[in-house]
C-alpha cells in the first residue's frame, strides 16, 4: 500500500501531468481520507495480532517521507514480559525497507478504535519522527512535541558526549 500524501516536495510522487512541482518544502498536508486509509492499513495488520495472552490485539500504521506505509501488529509471548508491541514491528519494517522518517502514525486494538501508543513506543516513535511526528490520538491528530512532551532523544546523548570529551577523563592516561 502507498499513499500520496501532499506533504513535501518529493512526497507526492505522481503529480498529474497538469501540476507544477513546486520545488521547496510545504507544510504538510494530509487529508482525511489519507488518515483514513492509514487507519485501514493499522486495521488490516490488527487482524494478524498474536495476542493469545492478553486478547488485546493492536494493528499500527505510519506514513514515511518518502510515501511508503509500514505497518505492525503487536507479537506476545509465553514470557509475559516479552511482548512485542505493534510500533517494534513498525520501526523494524521501516528500517528493513530503507528507512526514513515516520511523519504520520496511527494504532487500533480489536475494536478498531484508535489507541494511544503505551509510554515506551512513543519513545521509539520519537526517536523516528521527532517532535514533528503527527499522531491520530484519542483526542485528535497532534505532534508528538504533544504527545510525548520534553521528550528525551538523540541530541540529549549528542551533548552528553561533547561535555565528556572537555571532562577530566579526557586523554585518559589513567
Ligand atoms: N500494545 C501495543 O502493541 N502497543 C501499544 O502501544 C499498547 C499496547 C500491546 C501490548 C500487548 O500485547 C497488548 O497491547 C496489551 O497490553
């Protein structure tokens, strides 16, 4: 499945043959449809859920900037503690496909009703859409700046390794 979302340049990758590609980077812009059509893919992966311990099923989808969709759906296991939740299987066919970055993302359990990502995957969808990353949650579409706010991610390490290279342990004759 591929959307054509009207969100970068680039992004739409069939303009019809009477569009001007405008070369620049325009504010993105999904339409509902678009969403809806996410919402399916997340339906259609829930169907593939191995949940037989919790009876919770959960089926997530997300858009990528280059218009590809990726899906996942939640695989649990006989050690409780080891379930994987829809988003892993998301992130790990967004990097088995190329990777890329996560611009729009929704999930559903059994009922078909958008979830909201438990607190761990919307670390792991910070750290592959960022702030930006628009999130169909219960109370409507928002960044995950929203969703997951002051969040911690990979420029926090960024400084911690420039303070440890000026720190006393650098040069490290010890
Ligand atoms: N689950 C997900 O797959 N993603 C979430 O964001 C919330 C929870 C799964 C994990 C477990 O298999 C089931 O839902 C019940 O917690």
């Amino acid at each position: 499945m591929r959307l054509r979302p009207k969100t970068r340049a680039g992004l739409s990758a069939e303009p019809a043959d009477d569009r001007r590609v405008v070369p620049c980077v325009i504010v993105a812009r999904v339409e509902q449809t678009d969403w809806d059509d996410l919402k399916a893919a997340a339906v259609e992966v829930m169907a593939r859920a191995y949940a037989p311990y919790s009876s919770y099923p959960v089926g997530a989808a997300a858009l990528v900037d280059d218009g590809r969709v990726v899906v996942g759906c939640n695989v649990e296991n006989a050690a409780y503690g080891v379930v994987l939740c829809a988003e892993c299987g998301l992130v790990s066919q967004l990097h088995a496909g190329g990777g890329g970055r996560l611009t729009h993302f929704v999930c559903v359990n059994g009922a078909e009703e958008v979830i909201m990502p438990c607190g761990r995957c919307r670390q792991l969808l910070f750290e592959h859409g960022g702030r930006d990353l628009l999130v169909w949650t219960v109370s409507g579409v928002k960044p995950m700046s929203e969703v997951l706010p002051d969040a911690f991610g990979p420029d926090d390490l960024t400084h911690v390794t420039d303070a440890r290279g000026a720190g006393p342990d650098a040069g490290g004759d010890n």
